[in-house]
C-alpha cells in the first residue's frame, strides 16, 4: 500500500513535468510572454543549474546524517526495525526519483546552452520551456522529499500502513480479544527469546547494556537451521510486525482470523521446540 502510493505521487510528478513542459512549448511558440537574448539564456541555465546542483546537495547530505539517526533508533528499539526499515525503502526510492530528475535537468540546462545560437528558433524554445519546466518540477520534488522525511507523524503513519498490510480485514471482519492476541504473542515471544540465549552477545567493554538480538532475527535463525517451516517463519513475522505497529500508533484492533493465527503459531513453535528439544 505504502509502495502503491509513493509511485503514484512519482506518476503524478512525472505527468505534471509533462504537461507543464507542453504547456510552456506552446505558449513559447505562440503565445511568448517575454524574449531573452543569448546573454540572458546562458546566464539563466548556468545559474539555475548551480542552484540545483547546490540545493541537491545539501539535500543529500542532510539525508545521510538524517538515516544514520534512523539507523541508530532501530538499534536503540527492535521494535521500531520493520517501520524504520519500510521508511529507508521509502526514502531510498524517493531519493532515487530525486536524483533522476535532478540529473534530467542538469542535461536540459546543459543542451540549452550548448545549442543557444546554433539549432533552429523553435527548437531553442522548445528546449528553453522544457528545461525550465524540469527545474521547476525538480524544486518541487526536492520540497516534496524533504517535507515527507522530516513529518513528524512518519512512525505512526507507517504502522498504520504496515497494520493494513497485515491485517486489512480487522475493520470489515468480526473483531478478535487484543488480550488473547498479546498473551499469545508473549508467550511465542518468550519462547524465541529462551531458543535465542545462545545467540546473544552479551556486554562489552564499551557499553554496560546487553545487547539483545531481535525475535525476528532469531526466527530466521530458526528458519535458517530447519526448526521451522517457511510458512510459519512467515507468520511469525506477520505477527511481530503487527505488534510493533500497535505499540508505534496503529489502532489497538485485531481481527479475529489474527487471533486464530496467534494461537496457531504458538502450538506450531512450542511443537517445533519441543521436537529441537528431543533431537
């Protein structure tokens, strides 16, 4: 969902560049509003590539320092790691975007000068409207990015995104006992915590604080040595998923077929320790 809605603000960008790129062709062919001489033009693009270029980096590198302190959270709370690591894709991706079309804008600001005073009248127009439209576009999508990574609201906004993942039917379906659904998660919790000891790292000489290793990582410990099967792997970080986006601000409702699920994997787990156990 999360996926689903970031590509259709990059469409909606990308098709207003388009549209304002031909737009502006066309009023600069028939309708010009002012003209600017070879002098003007190069001193325009060159400045405005600058700019960009400047705007791009200080852009990126705020970002940088930005995902060191996101990184340092999620190593701080393990059960911020799937929210953290969903808001680094989603920051990945629109970075990307970024950079593309700050790329794109670079190149039309550089073919715009390079042919000033060499291609045809209407080409020059043209290629004058379309790079500046991408300049304009490019501003915006830097406003855009920064604005979508410093929300103050990004942690809740995502576990309520990554609960509808999980669970989409809680608001249709029958509701289930959020009781019953956090005793069983404790218990399978614990369960993995005790299978898990061995894998700790204990305290070091720089820190007092032990240092844990997370219930999803141990599960795929679990998954990697063949004491579970894929599919409960899966569900058990369905479930540590749903969790942590509760305790993060997504409303406390599950649905019943959760509920069933939970109960389910805790006979699955106690069943494949017990079987660990005996081998």
């Amino acid at each position: 969902m999360a996926s689903t809605k970031l590509s259709l603000i990059i469409i909606a960008f990308t098709c207003f560049f388009v549209v304002l790129a031909v737009v502006s062709s066309i009023m600069g062919l028939y309708y010009p509003v002012m003209y600017l001489n070879e002098a003007q033009i190069l001193y325009l693009f060159s400045t405005s590539a600058q700019v960009l270029a400047a705007i791009y980096g200080l852009t990126l590198t705020a970002f940088v320092f930005f995902r060191n302190e996101l990184s340092r959270e999620e190593g701080e709370d393990e059960t911020l790691t799937d929210v953290i690591e969903a808001l680094k894709l989603r920051y990945f991706i629109n970075l990307m975007f970024v950079t593309v079309f700050v790329f794109v804008s670079l190149m039309l600001a550089n073919l715009a000068i390079s042919q000033e005073g060499f291609g045809s009248p209407s080409y020059t127009v043209v290629t004058i409207n379309t790079a500046q439209s991408a300049y304009v576009v490019s501003l915006l999508v830097i406003v855009f990015f920064i604005v979508d990574v410093v929300s103050p609201r990004r942690i809740e906004a995502t576990s309520k995104q990554q609960r509808s993942e999980v669970d989409p039917s809680y608001t249709t379906t029958s509701k289930g006992s959020l009781e019953d659904f956090l005793r069983n998660y404790n218990q399978i919790e614990f369960i993995l915590e005790e299978y898990g000891k061995p894998f700790q790292s204990g305290t070091s000489w720089f820190s007092a604080r032990r240092r844990v290793v997370s219930n999803a990582r141990i599960a795929e410990y679990m998954l990697k040595t063949e004491k579970i099967t894929q599919s409960l792997y899966e569900k058990i970080r369905e479930l540590i998923k749903l969790r942590n986006s509760i305790i993060h601000g997504a409303e406390p409702v599950v649905s019943q077929g959760l509920v069933s699920t939970s109960e389910e994997v805790l006979r699955e787990l106690q069943a494949a320790i017990g079987d660990a156990r005996n081998e």
